[in-house]
C-alpha cells in the first residue's frame, strides 16, 4: 500500500473514507480549497458516471461512508474498477484512520449520535464501522492517521498529497505560533524558540493584548536582541527556502514558540509572513493558542467530527 508520496499528483477522482469522526468533511474541503469539485455522500452506483461522460474539466473528490444509502464495500471497489478501466486512469482512494478512543471523545464533544448506533452508545457504532471498512483499509492507496491531527495538519497533509503541479514548483510557507505549554505542533518542519526575548506578560497593560497589536510588537521588537535574531532568522529562510523548492519540497511550515504563544511568537510570525510575503513566497499564519482562546473552528485538539 502507498502513503500516496510516490504517484500522488494527477489523478482525476480522489475517493475519500474512514470512519465518521476521522476529518471526512476537513479532507474534502481542503481538496476543494485546492481547486478540486467536492461530492460528498455520491451514492455508489452513480460513482462511475462521473468518468462515462465528457473529459473532467478538473479533479474531483468524493466522501464515500456507510451513510451512503447504497453502500457496500465490493460495490465501492466494484466502482473503483470500472472508473479506472472507463478512464484509463486509477482513481485514489485515501482512508482516514483514528483510533477509536478518540473517536469516542470527539463524538462526546459534539454530542452527536453515531450514524450506524443512533441509539446506542458510539462505541457500539464506531465498532461496526471499523470492521465494515477494514477491506477498504487494506486498499488505500493512502493512509492518513488523523487521531494525534488538528484540522490544520490535516488539511496540509491533504495539500502535501494533492496540491496540482501547475503553481510552477511553487513552495507554499506555513509560519505558526505556538505555547511550549501545550507542546510543539504536530506537522512543523522546524521549531524556533523565542522565549529569549523580553516578554510583554509582566507589562499590565500589554498583557491582555497579543502580537498583533502595535505596542506589543514595538515591545518585543525594542529588545536588544531582537534585530540580530530576525536577521539571522530571514537570512536562514532565504537560504533554506530556494533550496527546499528546487529539491522538490512543495510545502515547508515553522513553528515560533514562546511561553504562552500570545506575545512574542505572534509578532515574529506577522513580522516574518509579511518580509517572506515582500520577498514574494506564498505564506499561511496560523496562531495555535489565540485560536484555542477565541474558540474558533481549529482550536480544538482533534479533527472535528464528520
């Protein structure tokens, strides 16, 4: 079976499964973020119509479970057969695995009810699923492990394995600040420390605020220290960055922690996104822990369910 890093680009119809609760819903945006049409829950018999037609204008995903009202394992792979031999052109089937402890606990986080026991516990659910999707399992041509994943890390894995080979090699950055107090990110190429710099956190009046805002980062930024490190730290990534892309990399992310992740790691990150952005790479920010405090749709632990 392949992790997908070997064959991974091309393909026209991505079919994407595993059991509910594993990111379904995540992977499938994320893939119609990168320019593929999304079908979610195509019941399995109209599956090889999407290849009996004209040519694809481009690629398609499709979310596959056993909600589909005709579902079956030997009909999916049945399908999956007769889309390659229409198209002459295998069709990629990623399974999204998760173990069932966290399976568990994302359901109980959103009190939904499982699919396959609405009126049982989820474990009784998440059970049959498992068993039901075994033989697609052992069938991925790519298997994803979202259980120690934040959507973010699932939707960059899903960009490392299907972003399109038209951005002419172009190397995607993802900067990301972080707390050491909930741990180094999942996914990050390479962490840098700044708990070095003198830390707005014993100012009462920048306290509450972040990175973001400007007292703050004229805070952080009058620290000797300060200009010497984000020289260095530009210097480095403009060595590194041209290098990783003509090797071949297409996407690279770094992780700036400090203690809390609101202060200091913040400010490096908008600092260096926009002298990475003027040096004309194609940057993403993210910022863990002011994203857990505002309670938005990645603050959680774990891929929410679908």
């Amino acid at each position: 079976m392949s992790d997908g890093q070997g064959s991974r680009r091309g393909y026209d119809v991505v079919i994407v499964t595993g059991p509910a609760g594993a990111g379904r819903t995540t992977a499938i945006h994320a893939l119609e973020d990168l320019g593929f049409e999304a079908i979610d829950n195509l019941p399995i018999s109209l599956l090889p119509r999407l290849v009996s037609g004209p040519p694809l204008t481009r690629s398609v995903v499709v979310g596959i479970d056993p909600r589909n009202r005709d579902f079956a394992v030997d009909r999916l792979l049945a399908s999956l057969a007769e889309i390659e031999a229409q198209a002459q052109s295998a069709p990629v089937l990623v399974y999204l695995d998760c173990d069932a402890g966290t399976l568990i606990r994302r359901y109980s986080e959103t009190r939904r009810r499982h699919p396959l026991s609405p009126t049982e516990s989820p474990l009784v659910g998440i059970d049959r699923e498992v068993r039901l999707l075994a033989p697609l399992r052992l069938q991925a041509d790519a298997l994803v492990d979202t259980t120690l994943m934040t959507p973010h890390e699932l939707r960059a894995e899903m960009a490392r394995l299907f972003a399109p080979e038209d951005t002419g090699g172009e190397l995607a950055v993802s900067l990301q600040s972080f707390s050491y107090k909930r741990g180094t990110p999942r996914g990050i190429d390479m962490v840098m420390d700044v708990r070095f710099l003198r830390n707005p956190h014993w100012d009462a009046d920048l306290r509450p605020r972040d990175g973001r805002d400007g007292a703050v980062r004229e805070f952080v930024k009058a620290d000797s220290s300060y200009e010497p490190f984000y020289e260095r730290l530009v210097d480095m990534l403009r060595f590194l960055l041209p290098a990783y892309q003509a090797e071949g990399k297409s996407y690279f992310s770094l992780g700036l922690g400090c203690t809390g992740g609101r202060h200091r790691s913040v400010t490096l990150v908008e600092e260096l996104a926009k002298t990475l952005a003027q040096d004309g790479w194609r940057v993403s920010i993210r910022h863990r822990d002011l994203e857990r405090v505002a309670g938005t749709a990645t603050s959680g632990n774990g891929v929410t369910a679908s």
